[in-house]
C-alpha cells in the first residue's frame, strides 16, 4: 500500500511539472547550427548557453532545394512558431522557405517544402539512426524540453553546412 501511495504521489508530481520547465536564465540570442559536427548552440550573445548533438534530415549534406529531398536548409532563419502537441513530441519552427528558397525551388518547377521544425524524438523513431529526419533538427525528448523553455518566437538561427 506504501508503494502505491509513493508512485500516485510521484505520478501527480510529475504531472503537476508540465511538459517543460520554466526558464528563468540568461536569453537566448541566436542558436547557431553545424552541421558537419552534429551540433547545436544556444546562444546569449557571443556566450553558449548550452550545446546539443543533434540528428538532421536523412540526406543531410548541402542545403535544402525540394520538398523531400532529406535535406536541412542552410543559412539564416528565424524561430517563428511552436507546436506544444507535435507528432515529434515538442517542437519549434524555423521559417523555412524564405523567398529565395521559393525562387530556387520554382526554378525546377518543384516545392520547396516546408514545416522544418527543431523537434524531440517520438517513441516510433526511438531506434532510428542519427539522421532520419525529412530535414528537421532532432534532439532527445528531455532536450526538447529544455529548449522549448529557453527559445522564443523571433530568435536568429544560423545553420552552417
């Protein structure tokens, strides 16, 4: 009886927490993408805050140019949504395309897609590789968290090749 006591009391606990924290530390400035190392930096000014290994879309060497090619774009961004009931557990979005990516994309009479999102992990890709992504940012579901607390709608991202 003890037992079940203790694990209501740490269920209601837990459910009282929410999906995240609150965060009450320096601002994120800018978070700054390389790809090539798998890494992800949360910025405060010149400062990181925190840093990330990440997955990327499931082709991920160059720049995003149509919808489903595997890619992540490349270049400057800006957080400009958050999704708290992502089918990828939590999730913030960049505002990919921009212009020029549209123009680029019509060049080949294609799309140029779209929904990139930094996300978490959903139990159905629990075991999937580093890059499975169709060109989204993938870190762990405790990561997600961390981060959907930390960045706000409007913050800069650079995401280098």
């Amino acid at each position: 009886m003890l037992r079940l006591f203790c694990f209501l009391a740490l269920l209601l606990g837990v459910t009282a927490c929410g999906k995240f924290p609150t965060y009450t530390g320096p601002e994120v400035t800018r978070i700054v993408v390389q790809k090539a190392d798998r890494k992800m930096y949360l910025l405060h000014h010149n400062a990181v805050l925190k840093t990330y290994d990440i997955g990327l879309g499931f082709a991920p060497e160059g720049h995003k140019q149509v919808e489903g090619d595997g890619k992540t774009p490349e270049g400057e961004y800006m957080i400009d949504r958050r999704n708290p009931n992502s089918n990828f557990y939590l999730s913030i979005g960049i505002d990919y395309p921009r212009p020029r990516d549209i123009e680029v994309a019509s060049t080949m009479g294609k799309s140029p897609g779209g929904d990139i999102f930094i996300h978490g992990r959903p139990w159905k890709n629990r075991k999937g590789g580093r890059d499975w992504t169709w060109g989204c940012i993938a870190v762990t579901n405790r990561e997600m968290r961390e981060i959907y607390s930390m960045v706000r709608d409007g913050t800069p991202i650079t995401i280098n090749p």
